[in-house]
C-alpha cells in the first residue's frame, strides 16, 4: 500500500502540534480540514488532491492516529498492506476487533465540515463543477482475536499499523473475492519477486486453497491456482484475462513473442494462435507516466505503439485492443472480443 505524504491532527493529540480541539473543530467547519474519522483531520487539500486509492491509503492509516494501538488490519486492507494489488478499491477498511458486539461496519460521520468549501476546491482540482464529493470508506470490524500479527512502519508519517500475516491474510480472503478479483490477487502473488515484493509459489497458493475451513471455500478457491498465470504484467492484464473466461471466451497465451521471417518484431500481451490473434489492454499507465517508465513522451508511446501493431499486422496477425473502462462493462468487452473473433470455449 503507497501512502501519501499528509498532515494528520487528532484531537487528542491537538496541544503536542500548538494546536487546541477547539482549533481543529474551527478549521473543520471552515472546510480547510476533513475528518476521515472520528477525532483525526488532514487538510481538505491533501485529502481530494488524491485518488480513490489514496484516500483509502489515508483512512487506513488514520487508524494508527485514531487509537493506540491499531485494530489489526485483515482481509482485502491487509493483502494491499502487503503489497497484493486489486483491479478495484475495497468498499472497506477491513480490521478486526476481539469485542462481538463492535463487530460490523462502522461508517464515517461527516467528512466534510463545510460542503460548499470542499465542492469549491473539488471542482477545481476536477477542473469542471462537481455536484458530489468523494466519500470516505467506512470500517469493516471482524470478530476475532489474531494470534500474530506483523508491524507496518510508514516511517514517512510517523506510524506503525498491524498487519495479520500475509498467508493468514490470503487464505480468509481470497474465497471471499469475485472470480476476476481473486485472479487479479492469484497472479500477483503467483508473480515474479519484485513485482510487487510479496510472492507465493503455486504450490504454496494450492496448499492455502485445500487447507480452507469449509467445502464451499475451498470449492470456490480450487480453480483459482490452476487458472492462475505468472506471465500476467499487470491488474488490467489479470482482470481481462479473468473476464474473458467468466464471458465465456478462451482463454489465450499470455506475453507472447510475435516473429516474422525468423526476426522478433512484438511481444504482445495476449494470442490465440489457433486464429492469428493478438490482444492488447491498454493501461492509462503506459501513456500518463510514459516519462518514468520508459522515459519517452505520451505522443512518442503512442506513435510507437501504432508502429507497432502495423508490424503484428504484418506478420498476418489481427489485433484487438481495449481499455480499463470497456472492463467496467462486460457486455461492452465482449462485444469487442466477438467482433474480433475470439473464440468461445467449450462448457
């Protein structure tokens, strides 16, 4: 989990700062503070500057701020404290709690002290009037006592969280997840090392599957190692893939060499072969930190990218591309696959 650099303030903590309760609530209510939860604020800046994935970066590490010590993060929050990526945010901060009758969610009360202020500085950030504002995530407390946990410094903000242990977190997990999701998770882990920093074997991801409390967990969780795929380079590539197969599409090779008269001309994303078809998920990514990854331009990339599917082309192959919004609408993804001929498998 990245953290962004923020100022957080607490109420308990406001005379250590030179700052009073009364101080903060002011601040508060003229909108140049937030509350992502009770008794800690940031500055509104800081707050909707960010993306969706930052703030709920923030609200996780507010817990650290909010009680001391920490609830232990669990489930979906614990595997992305880990580094485990996802194709979407959680709903929640998932942690646990040793009290029954705290278990359940527990929703923010008001973010925003001053709404036409924070819609104020939300429209510009967005650029163009907004009518809502970001919402903040509301906690998800789990009945259960952990009996170990890790600690998560953040040196940067000057806090430590408490983490179940990666295999704890993954095996009350990932039966729990969407197919899509789940795969997204299995790839990652399944991964080279240093992708992500975190890493299981197969045969380790089968043993956390078979060693699930119940048959309908484990019924649910035992395809997931087998659909699996280190060669995956990405959420997007891993959710595509995921998706394809729950609309029913083959499922193609993964990171594939596309050669012409003996020369390597493209490394494509995805082929069926049986075809001569080649797909491409496009990540923003690729185009917005074009700079930091490859050191060329958007326009170089894009120039480049074309280029390069004019070689695919050919060497006698199709291509067929799409977009992380296209994955938001199944039906609209796979109209794209069918139009391009990708093959159905066999139920």
């Amino acid at each position: 989990m990245k953290f962004p650099h923020v100022t957080f303030s607490s109420s308990q903590a406001a005379a250590s700062i030179g700052r009073s309760p009364r101080e903060l609530s002011r601040a508060y209510a003229a909108g140049t503070l937030v509350r992502p939860r009770r008794g800690v604020y940031l500055p509104a800046s800081e707050w909707l500057s960010g993306t969706g994935a930052d703030r709920y970066a923030i609200t996780t590490a507010s817990l650290a701020v909010a009680a001391e010590p920490p609830p232990v993060l669990c489930r979906e929050t614990a595997l992305i404290a880990w580094g485990v990526p996802f194709a979407r945010t959680p709903s929640h901060v998932h942690c646990r709690t040793s009290s029954r009758s705290r278990a359940g969610s527990v929703h923010p009360r008001g973010i925003y002290g001053n709404d036409a202020a924070a819609l104020s500085a939300w429209s510009k950030i967005r650029h163009s009037r907004s009518l809502s504002l970001p919402t903040g995530f509301p906690d998800a407390r789990h009945f259960w006592t952990p009996l170990e946990t890790e600690d998560l410094r953040i040196p940067h903000l000057g806090l430590t969280l408490l983490v179940e242990p990666l295999d704890v977190a993954i095996a009350d997990t990932i039966h729990r997840l969407p197919f899509a999701e789940a795969v997204v998770v299995a790839d990652a882990l399944i991964g080279p090392r240093g992708r992500y920093g975190v890493h299981r074997s197969l045969a380790e991801m089968r043993a956390l599957a078979a060693d699930l409390p119940t048959l309908s967990a484990r019924a649910r969780t035992s395809f997931i190692p087998d659909f699996a795929d280190a060669g995956s380079e990405s959420v997007g590539e891993s959710f595509s893939r995921a998706l394809m197969w729950e609309l029913g599409f083959e499922a193609p090779r993964l990171q594939v060499w596309i050669t012409k008269d003996g020369r390597r001309i493209a490394r494509v994303d995805y082929l069926w072969e049986q075809i001569r078809l080649t797909g491409e998920f496009d990540g923003l990514q690729k185009y917005l930190r074009s700079g930091e990854l490859s050191g060329k331009s958007a326009a170089e990339v894009v120039v480049e990218e074309k280029r390069r599917e004019d070689e695919v082309r050919a060497a006698g192959y199709g291509m067929v591309r799409w977009v992380w919004s296209d994955l938001l609408e199944p039906t609209r993804f796979a109209a794209i696959l069918q139009r391009a001929g990708v093959p159905r498998r066999s139920r």
